[in-house]
C-alpha cells in the first residue's frame, strides 16, 4: 500500500510539473511564460500582511537568498533588501503583468524563469534598490511569495536653473550706504587717509609728541649729545709740558807757543823726563733749564 501511495504521489507531482510547465510555454507567445494564476509554486507561500513577510523571510532564509541571487542580485543587495523588509520599508502595490524575472520553488528547490506574464489584479510588496543609473524594482505578490524582478532606468529630469535674482543698485565705487543715500566715508577725527586706510599720524624721525605739538627733546643738563644718545662730559686730562733740548756749539782751539819747541829737544836729549801732555778736554755743552711756558 505504501509503495502503491508513494508511486502515485509520484505520478501526480510529474502531472502537477508538466502541467505548470505547460502553462508557462504554452501562453500567448513563445517567448514569455504566462501563468495563468498564482500559488501553484510558491517560494514564500500565500501571505496577509508585513509580519507575516518578514516571518517567512526568517523561516525561509535560505531559499530566499537562492532566489535572490538567482534575479542577479549582489550579497550586498541581498542584505539591504533584508534589512528594508525587517524595518518595514516596503510599499503595498499592485504588482505589474509583466515580470522581467520571478522565482518559484519546487519540492524545496528554487527555479526561476524570465520574461513572464501573471494574472492582473495581484498585489504584493514592492522594495526599490539603486544600482548606478538602474533602479532593481523588486515585488513580491502576497498571492505566492515569490521574489521577482523588474529592471527600470533611473528618470533623469531635467530642472532650468532658476533666474537669478534681480540685482540690487549699488552706490559707486568708493561709496557707502544704499542709494539713493551714498555717501562717502570719512575718517575718525585725529586720523589721517581714507577709509580703510585710516592711520594715526607721527611726528617726524628724531622728534617726539603729536602732531601738530612736535618737538626735539634734548639731553638733561649737565650732559651732551642727543637723545636718547646723552652722555656725561669728561674733564680733559692736562698734557705735561714738553721739554726743549738746547744744544750749544763750543769751539776749543789748540795754541802751541813757538819757544815750546827748543825745550822740548833740549829735555829729550838731556834727561828724556820731560813729556808733553795735552790739554784737557773741554767741558760738556751747558744744557739750558727747562723755561715753564
């Protein structure tokens, strides 16, 4: 019995397949899959509201994620559109006729098929993922649960830029205020210039105060130079007096008397003990007293 009930499931789940894909290639075209109504493979099952979505999601974790990948998407992508359904982000919709993508499942396996046609009228869930330029507009109808996929391009709207605004009249060059009450600034009193180039004026270099009362300071009594360069005169140290050497020119002459000769011979030859000496050295020259000038 058990052989003959376990033959027969079998036969039937091989009729329940062939006939589903009957319906998918036997629509109205060749190229698209038609199915003629809903739930008969369903990836997440028939479900009521956003609880009951994101409680198969969790029981379903798996098989959702095949099928996710299975449309194209990337596990980032994946993640996101998990996360969009477990916050709530997703739009109550009517789910378009025409699918670019949709997965089913089968016996615990999960298929997809693209370009097909489903029944109008189904509602589901709608989550909006941006991919570059492509908008991943992702349903999933309340009648099956399975994720399906519709590429569109991101509409690029074209806003002018708005006009500016008109322009405000302005007081000329070196002008202040608004018109028709221009003026032209001046300078605070005891400030010289124009403005924003006010300044202080100075006395000339060397001279101290405030115009117009500029005055050269000098040094204190008792000293000299200018300021701040004074200093205290010294007492000039008195030179001591130069000394003048007078030198006096003495002329000595030497006299010999003639009558000298005849006894210088006689003495020689009469005895030898006479000799002359000569006569002794001048003096030194007499040096003058210094005169004090």
């Amino acid at each position: 019995m058990s052989l003959f009930t376990a033959n027969l499931n079998r036969g039937l789940r091989a009729l329940f397949v062939f006939a589903y894909v009957f319906a998918l290639f036997g629509g109205r075209a060749q190229a698209q899959h038609v199915l003629p109504v809903l739930g008969t493979a369903p990836l997440l099952g028939q479900m009521s509201s956003v609880s009951d979505l994101q409680e198969r999601v969790t029981e379903r974790r798996a098989m959702f994620e095949t099928a996710s990948e299975d449309l194209g998407l990337t596990s980032a992508e994946t993640d996101q559109l998990e996360q969009r359904i477990a916050s709530g982000q997703v739009r109550w919709v009517r789910v378009p006729r025409h699918l670019d993508a949709m997965t089913w499942a089968w016996d615990g396996s999960v298929y997809m098929y693209r370009d097909v046609e489903i029944p109008g009228g189904e509602y589901g869930w709608e989550i909006d993922l941006r991919v570059g330029s492509n908008i991943h507009a992702l349903f999933i109808p309340a009648a099956c649960g399975n994720l399906s996929l519709v590429e569109r391009s991101v509409q690029v709207s074209y806003a002018p830029p708005p006009p500016p605004p008109p322009q405000q009249p302005q007081c000329p060059n070196g002008m202040m205020g608004s018109p028709p009450n221009c003026y032209t600034p001046q300078c605070p009193n005891g400030m010289m210039g124009s403005p924003p180039n006010c300044y202080t004026p100075g006395c000339p270099n060397g001279m101290m105060g405030s115009p117009p009362n500029c005055y050269t300071p000098g040094c204190p009594n008792g000293t000299m130079g200018t300021p701040p360069n004074c200093y205290a005169p010294q007492p000039q140290a008195t030179a001591p007096p130069s000394l003048t050497t007078v030198i006096v020119k003495t002329e000595v002459r030497e006299t010999i008397a003639w009558w000298m000769i005849p006894l210088t011979f006689v003495g020689f030859f009469f005895g030898g003990h006479f000799h002359y000496s000569p006569p002794p050295p001048p003096p030194p020259p007499v040096k003058c007293p210094p005169v004090d000038p």
